[in-house]
C-alpha cells in the first residue's frame, strides 16, 4: 500500500509513521508538483485540505483520505468528486479548544484587556474581577469538541447548558437542546461559545435578529466557523451594545482582508485561526488507528457523511 503525506509538516508526519509502519511506502511533501506526481499511486491521503483539494480537483483521488483538519469545508465543494472514503479528526482536539475558552473566558472575568488599556493610558484600573462560578456557558455544538469544553468548564462551577443537532441527555450539560432553541438560550447565556461545523444548516445563524436577544454583558466565542457569524450585524450589535463583546477564532474570508470591518469594530478580539491547531503526534496516533481499521474493514473513527458535511 501507498500513502501520500501532503502536509506542512510532513517530515515529522512521515516519521511518526514510519516508526509504527516501516514497510508502508509512503510520499510525503508540500510542494504541489511532488504532490501531483505520487497521488495517484497512492490509495490512502493523510493531509491538510488545502493542498489536498487541487488534486481532487484535477480529477485525482483516494480509496481514503484522511485529513489533518477537523473541518473539512474545502473538500465539500460542489465541483469535487465524493467516490471515496472520508475521515476528518477527531477526538484530538477537545483540550487544546477548552484552554483557548477557558483562557478567554477568563480574561474576559478578570478583565484584563481593559487594564492593559488603562497601562497604556497611564491610568490606574482598580476596577474588581468578577468569578466563573455561578455564569451561565452556552455551548453550541455538543460534539466531541463542545464536550470536552464543558468537561474543562465544569470544575469553575458555571451553568452549562448546550445545543446540538437533536435535543438529547448529555452530562455535564443542565440541558442540550435542538438547534432552533438557539434563541431561546441567547438570551440567558452570560457567554455563548459557537463549536458548529460548516454546514447549510449552521450558515447565518448570529444575525442581527439573535443578537437582539443577547444579555448585555454576554461575550461570544466563535472558534466553529466564520460563515455562522454575519459579520455586519455582529458589528452593529457590538456598536449598539447588544453583546459586551466577541472573540473572533473564524472568519468567512482568512486572512482576514484590509478594511474589513472586524478590525475596528469595538470590543472585538481576533485570533486568526489558532484556537485549537492540530497536534502532529496526536494526528498520527490517530490516523494510524485508522489505518488499521480501515485495513481490517472496520468503521473508521470521524468518517464524514459527505450529505450532512460533517
């Protein structure tokens, strides 16, 4: 059997599994034309979508791909082939996702952007924190993300209730409801932290009409996906007050262009991107598990249902 490896990373990729695997011929780069040249030799694709892409595109493709992603967005689009397995990672996370959260729910209580203003204007901030207990934390999007959030969360004694695909019992959540209960539980949340997948369904959802609803001292969260989120009415909620602020993880356009408005908007936080970016040991370990299923037919773990998009 043969593996392409279309990493960034691919020489610690191909190290990690070669050591479980020394008699599996693999081609690992990211150079495209190397990447053009061996991809159809090899019957299993371990990457990141955006260099796997071109080659779906060009009407190249695996028995399986793996990707390094959790979302799979850009090998989802309508002109690419889906007559082949799919997996997207999972299960590897969950941790990394919950101290980007935590850290910034945190720094929102403490309010330490505010007395980094006040250094800055050599003005003394003796203004005084608040706790985590006792706040009430919507998450939305109950996967294996959004549960090992709450698991993370739980211990600083907040109200965890979540929304999911279909309403259903899930500790330590109070409550997981359906999607369209997302209004419903804005307006009682004190931070509202979006982990959704792209998806039609999920598309457009933070409108102007939902952030009407907002608590004012809410703080959205968004490290799911930028397409969720439109981006005009978050502006005007924050100008207005709606929402004490928002931390931007994902964006509909990355980079994020010159004069968009998320630059300037006020009491907006943008961190490109880096919410929770994949561990290459932890990727390996979990692709090699995979692999083993997948040569022993089994289910493979975070196979993507390619009419659902996730």
């Amino acid at each position: 059997m043969r593996l392409l490896i279309a990493e960034d990373k691919h020489a610690l990729y191909a190290e990690q599994v070669r050591s479980a695997c020394p008699d599996l011929q693999l081609v690992a780069s990211a150079e495209p034309a190397r990447l053009r040249e061996a991809a159809g030799q090899c019957e299993v694709w371990l990457g990141q979508p955006d260099l796997l892409t071109p080659l779906l595109r060009e009407g190249l493709r695996p028995h399986w791909l793996q990707s390094t992603w959790a979302g799979i967005t850009p090998l989802l689009a309508t002109d690419l082939p889906r007559d082949y397995r799919l997996t997207r990672a999972v299960g590897i996370f969950g941790q990394v996702m919950a101290e980007y959260v935590l850290g910034h729910m945190l720094a929102h209580e403490r309010r330490l952007f505010a007395r980094l203003a006040a250094q800055v204007a050599q003005q003394w901030d003796n203004g005084q924190p608040r706790s985590l207990r006792g706040r009430r934390v919507l998450v939305v999007g109950c996967g294996d993300i959004g549960q090992s959030v709450a698991e993370f969360l739980a211990p600083f004694g907040v109200e965890l209730r979540g929304l999911a695909s279909q309403a259903r019992e899930q500790a330590p959540f109070l409550e997981v409801a359906a999607l369209d209960e997302l209004p419903r539980l804005s307006a009682w949340a004190d931070y509202v932290v979006n982990l959704l997948p792209d998806t039609p369904a999920t598309r457009d959802l933070y409108d102007a009409s939902l952030f009407a609803r907002f608590r004012p001292q809410a703080l959205l969260i968004n490290a799911g996906r930028g397409a969720a989120v439109v981006d005009a009415d978050l502006v005007a909620a924050l100008e207005r007050q709606q929402l004490a602020g928002a931390v931007i993880d994902v964006c509909r356009e990355e980079p994020l262009p010159a004069g968009h408005p998320f630059w300037a908007a006020p009491r907006l936080l943008l961190t490109g991107h880096s919410s929770a970016p994949t561990d290459p040991l932890l990727m390996s370990a979990l692709f090699l598990d995979n692999l083993s299923r997948w040569q022993a037919a089994a289910p493979l773990r975070g196979e993507v249902d390619f009419s659902r998009g996730y």
